[in-house]
C-alpha cells in the first residue's frame, strides 16, 4: 500500500488487513462486500466528512423500487435507502438523474458502462456492473471468461 507522497504505510496497511479480516467477502474490488458489512452493522458509514446528518430519508423513498426495462426478466431493483446509507440527494440529483425528466431512453447500459448514470460511481467506486444480479435480481450472470 506504497503511495508517492506516503511514507511507512506497513502499520496502516496491517491495521487495514486486520479491519478488513472481520469484514464480508466479495469476489470483486477489494474483496470486501460493503454493502453487506454496513446491513450487518460492521460498519457505520458518515454521510459527511463531519458526521453530521442533514436530512431524513422520505418514507416513501425508503422501499426498493423497481424499474421496468424493455426485457421483464432484465427489470432493476433499485434502493434509495441502501444508497443513503451512504449518499445525499445530491449526489445523484439533479446531475446524474434529473428527477424533473421523465422517461429514461438515454438510460442504456452503454450509458452505464461509459460512466454515465449508474456508472458514475458503479464503474469506478462502488460494485463492478459485471455482476449482473445485483441490480436485475431475474437475471443469470454471465460467465467472466
């Protein structure tokens, strides 16, 4: 865990190891499954660098929504709530999603994988978009190979 401007990051990356050990697997990024680590209680998630709150989650935005897709079997189950856990509103809104818009025929997998949409953070900080099942419960993965 060598950085440029880093000196001496053994300690840090031991202590990291030794976090990381008591944390859920996954076969992907960093090998730790965040999601479930925060929905086990692990870990507790700031929603800002000084920890303060700043609003509630609406009720009505606290059950996954589903997001039909041209193919039923490819339709998105999507959680503002899991995504709060560790976000804002603005985020997301109005800069990735205008919620003002209605329609989503820009909204392609395409769009996803080239960092638009989802793929803003899902391609490069949050779960790889190659695991199909996290998103479209009724579909296969693909093979990886």
């Amino acid at each position: 865990m060598r950085r440029c401007h880093m000196q001496n990051t053994d300690d840090l990356q031991k202590r990291f190891e030794t976090f990381a050990a008591k944390l859920p697997v996954a076969n992907f990024g960093n090998g730790i499954d965040w999601e479930k680590a925060r929905q086990e209680g692990l870990i507790t998630p700031l929603s800002s660098l000084q920890g303060a709150v700043t609003m509630q989650l609406p009720d009505k935005l606290k059950k996954p929504m589903k997001l039909g897709t041209t193919s039923p079997r490819s339709d998105v189950i999507f959680s503002h709530e899991e995504h709060f856990a560790e976000l804002d509103c603005s985020s997301c809104h109005p800069d990735l999603f205008n919620i003002q818009k209605k329609g989503t025929q820009a909204f392609t997998m395409d769009s996803n994988i080239f960092g638009n949409f989802c793929g803003a953070c899902h391609m490069l900080v949050a779960f790889p978009m190659n695991d199909c099942r996290r998103c479209h419960p009724q579909m296969r993965n693909r093979s990886r190979f």
